[in-house]
C-alpha cells in the first residue's frame, strides 16, 4: 500500500486562514478557526500526486489531507471539503471576531482598511 499523504496536527504554511462563526443544532453560537495549507506533493507517491492539509478547529481535530491529481485539483479538493461541512452548518458568517479577540480579522488582513 502506497504511504500516502502525511497527518498534520497544525498547518504552518497556510494559503488561507480565517475565523467563521456558526449556530449548533441547540442555536448555541460559536467560532472556529478554517484553515487552508499550501499543496504540496505526496512523498514517494509514484503517480505524483498532491494533497492539500485542512483544519477546521471544531470539526477536524487533525488536518485532514485532501488529495489531487496536482496542486490546483488538491486545493479545489480542500475548499470542497470545507464548503461541505459548512454548508451542513447554520447561520455561517466568514470573518467573525477570534476568540480572546476583539478586534475584527478583517482590519488585520493585508490591503484591508
């Protein structure tokens, strides 16, 4: 059996990363950090495949690894992953407040005022 794609516990070189706030089937609110990992090749994969590491902090204690035929197919993976779970989710807001925070994500983001 070929090894596969390796397990993360974190992701340290994210693509994208933000904090997204939802309701549980109670209407109790949280937040949870959804990051995305920058493709990257399958060791020793011989048909040379990639795979993209997500985490959703709530959901997904370890990063789990999508995989692609290359690096666009395993990155659109990944956001499929993502789409999917929330969408499974109710009232989901992107850009929500990080927990311990109170200033937006959005005014620390690069080219954002």
């Amino acid at each position: 059996m070929p090894p596969g794609p390796p397990r993360h516990t974190s992701i340290d070189d994210p693509v994208a990363d933000d904090y997204w706030s939802f309701e549980d089937d109670h209407g109790r609110a949280h937040v949870s950090r959804v990051t995305l990992g920058r493709p990257v090749p399958i060791p020793q994969d011989a048909n040379g495949d990639w795979y993209c590491p997500v985490l959703i902090g709530h959901a997904v204690p370890l990063a789990e690894s999508l995989v692609g035929v290359g690096p666009v197919d395993a990155l659109l993976n990944a956001a499929r992953f993502v789409r999917e779970h929330f969408h499974e989710l109710r009232k989901v807001s992107p850009r929500a407040v990080p927990p311990g925070s109170t200033a937006s994500t959005s005014s620390q983001r690069p080219g954002l005022v």
